[in-house]
C-alpha cells in the first residue's frame, strides 16, 4: 500500500521492488539500474499513477524454478536509488 501524502506530489510514479528469496537470489528480471550516487539490483519496476490517497498496488513474480522453496523472502522498495520501504514473510 502506498499511503496517503498530500505533500508528495501526483502524477506517474516508478518505485523498484527487489525481492530476495531464501538462498539470496534476487527473484524477477534481476537487472541493474544506477543513479548519480547507488545502483538497484531490482525484481520488478512498479508504475502507477499516484492521487496523493492511499493506494494498493500488487505486483507479481515468478519464482526462479518450478515452485517458492520454503524460507524467509525479503522484499525492498526503492525510489529511484533510495530505500523507502522493506518487509519479509516466510513460506512454509
């Protein structure tokens, strides 16, 4: 969910989404991208348009063979080259 922000400003918006699986592969088109100061090893570029209200956005992947292997999945969100936002879930 991205949150309600009447500072922030409206319009299109580009958030990388990077996740981890349980041996440390990055999931996804796992490219590279770099900014003036860092580079962002990403699994997915998530587009949206962006209202300043709260917004619930799902983005899918697949997993790097047949199935997610069990264990701890770590998912990070950047803009442009910098954290905003991170999070892990385990499958069993």
């Amino acid at each position: 969910t991205v949150p309600q922000n009447r500072l922030a400003e409206a319009g299109d918006k580009e958030l990388y989404v990077q996740v981890i699986d349980p041996q440390k592969n990055i999931l996804g088109v796992n490219k590279t991208i770099d900014f003036e100061d860092s580079s962002v090893t990403y699994s997915k570029i998530s587009k949206f348009y962006y209202e300043n209200q709260a917004l619930d956005i799902c983005e899918n992947l697949a997993p790097k063979g047949e199935k997610f292997e069990p264990g701890l999945y770590k998912v990070n969100v950047f803009d442009k080259g910098e954290l905003i936002a991170q999070t892990s879930f385990t499958l069993k």
